[in-house]
C-alpha cells in the first residue's frame, strides 16, 4: 500500500508537469501554429518548456528512484515537497503582480537586476539548495534511524546473555554491588547425571533450558533473583525483607511443576527436585571477573556454601532449611518441622548448622 501511494504521489507530480505545459500550450495555441520558431526561442517560453518538461521530470525521476524500496525516505520526501512548491509560489505571485508591465516588454522587464534576481534565486537557487539540504538531511536521518534499529536489534540479542538484574541496574544507573542479608533457595535435580548418561546431549540441553526457564518463573513471582544455572541446579536471592512463608511455599511450587513438566517429557526418570533454603546474613551480591575475563553476576559469601551443603542433603524431594531460616518463619498453625541430622560432616566446614526438614504435605500451595 505504501508503494502504491509513494507512485501515486510520483506521477502526480509528473503529470502536473506535462499538464501545465499543455494547458499553457493550449492558451497560446495560434501563436504556435502561426510563428512556431520564434514562440519557442522566446526566453520565457524556454525558461518553461525547461522547467515543465526536463528539470522537473527529471527530479520526479530522482525521487521516484530513491522511493522505489524505500518507504521510509518515500514518507520523508512527501513531508518536505511543500518546502520545494513555496519558492515557486513566490516567482509566480511577483509575476502575476508584475504580468500587465511583463506582457508589454517581457525582456527589459527580466533583465532588470532586481526581476531577474528574484525569479534566479527563488526558481533556481533556493529550490537547488534547498534538494541538497533535504536530501542529505533524509540521508542522515535514514543512517540514523538504521543505527538505533540496529542497537535495538543488539540491545535484545544480547540481553539474554546478560543477566536482568543486571541490565536493570545499569539502565537505572544503581550500584551493581550489594551487601547484606539475604534468603537463598537453592534447588537441585535428582539422578541428573544418569538422565545424561541415558540421553542425548539435545535432549539434555532442551531439559537444562527448560528447568530453568521453569524455576525463574516461580522465583520472579514473589521477588527472587535468580543467580545461577548449572544444568540440573539452580539457586535463587530474596531480600531479607522477603516473606519467609511465600519462599517455602514457592520452593513447593517449583517440585510440583518440575515432577508435572517430567512426568508429561521423561515419563520413565525417577526423580525429584531436592530443595534447600537458608538465611545468611553477609551476602556480597555483584559482579565476579577480571578485566580480561567475562564477568558474572552473582553472590558470594560463606552463606552460599553453607546452602549448597543443605541443598545436597536434601533428598528423595525434601525441603531443607537452616535454623536461621526457620526463625524467620511465622508460627503457622499446624506447621511442624523435624531436626535432622548430616548423613555426613559437610565438606570443610567446621561447624555445621543445624538444618530441618519442612513436612512437604504440611507446605501449603
């Protein structure tokens, strides 16, 4: 549609031309038939026959190339076309003032330095400078409006490489780095490495990409910051503000919609989704990385080993919380924890925290 109205615009123009000089024509008709060389060497009648029949048609024909694929300099060129008719307006306005003296003497009446001077710079100068000055102006704009799409188009490639707290916080122009106390979730598939060793890595990656799109989109639903993926974990912050109930009842949430997503894609893996939670309270969240080297988003700190052993205690699709968790909890009717003891001594640290298994029928929806 937009082309069709951009040739429309083009052969109005065009025949606009070719009409005018018809009708003109038209009106000095006997003159023509009767003394047709001298009415043709007559200066205005050849400063028109120039005009109407070659520089304009020509700058149609200029135009018209610059439009044929391009709709974007087409709407542009249509805006600016009535800056090209006002010079025009004004030649023709003095000369319809000035017509009765021009009909008389047409030739001393032009070369009067002021009347030739006029009609020079408003029916040529003005109008040649003005298609240099637009046309480069459209140039550049066209460049322009290319570049930010461009950006755009890199802006949206390249965001799912960066993490979203991230882009955040530099479009806001806030510190990357935070430190404090935070609420860690971490959760972890089982029996993941005999999922890959009986599968191949397509499927494993369509599992890896899929988990986690699965999990992020319970942990964005009450505040969480996800971290990390490696496959078949993920681990997730909340402020400490975070409402402790609402992170236990989202870890319940995300066991349910993993053991439903692999019941329906991997009907014969026995598996669960093994959770731990804690709360520490000297967590470094921001960036990790050298100058050379890639940087990462993420959290540092003992707390985040401290979760990663609970997360590996947990098993058969338990919930296990520290004690410092369990104390932000509110005193909910019928909820009842059990203390459980390490299977084993967590690796390197000297003293192990107490840990506790939520009931997962008493965990509410």
């Amino acid at each position: 549609m937009e082309k069709i109205k951009n040739w429309v615009w083009i052969v109005a123009v065009g025949g606009l031309s070719y009409a005018s000089f018809i009708f003109y024509g038209y009106q000095e008709l006997d003159e023509i038939i009767n003394q047709p060389a001298s009415w043709f060497l007559e200066i205005p009648h050849m400063i028109m026959i120039t005009f109407l029949l070659v520089v304009l048609p020509f700058a149609v024909y200029n135009i018209s190339r610059s439009l044929k694929n391009d709709e974007e300099s087409a709407s542009l060129w249509r805006r600016f076309s009535v800056v090209f008719v006002l010079p025009y307006i004004v030649v023709v306005t003095y000369i319809a003032a000035e017509w009765s003296e021009i009909e008389e003497a047409w030739l001393s009446w032009l070369t009067k330095p002021s009347h030739f001077l006029i009609v020079l710079i408003n029916g040529i100068l003005i109008p040649a400078i003005l298609w240099v000055i637009v046309k480069n102006f459209i140039r550049l704009w066209i460049d322009r409006e290319r570049y930010l799409r461009r950006i755009e188009e890199l802006e949206n490639e390249l965001r799912s490489f960066v993490h979203p707290e991230v882009y955040k916080r530099i479009y806001e122009k806030t510190s990357l780095e935070e430190k404090g106390s935070f609420k860690i979730i971490m959760a972890d598939m089982q029996s993941f490495t005999r999922f890959c060793e009986q599968h191949r890595a397509r499927e494993v990656a369509e599992l890896a990409n899929e988990f986690c799109d699965l999990m992020d989109h319970y942990i964005k639903q009450v505040g969480g910051i996800t971290l990390s993926y490696a496959g078949d974990l993920v681990f997730a912050l909340f402020n400490e503000s975070a409402d402790s109930e609402e992170i236990l009842k989202t870890g319940r949430s995300m066991q349910r919609a993993f053991q439903s997503y692999v019941n329906q894609k991997f009907p014969g893996w026995a598996t669960n989704l093994n959770i731990g939670i804690h709360f520490s309270h000297d967590i470094v969240l921001g960036t990790i990385g050298g100058v050379s080297a890639q940087k990462h988003f993420t959290a540092n700190g003992f707390g985040i080993c401290e979760v990663s052993r609970i997360c590996s205690e947990a098993a058969n699709g338990q919930i296990l919380v520290s004690e410092t968790f369990l104390k932000t909890l509110p005193a909910a009717p019928g909820l009842r924890v059990k203390e459980v003891s390490w299977s084993k001594p967590p690796k390197n640290i000297e003293r192990p925290i107490k840990i506790f298994d939520i009931q997962r029928e008493l965990v509410a929806a």
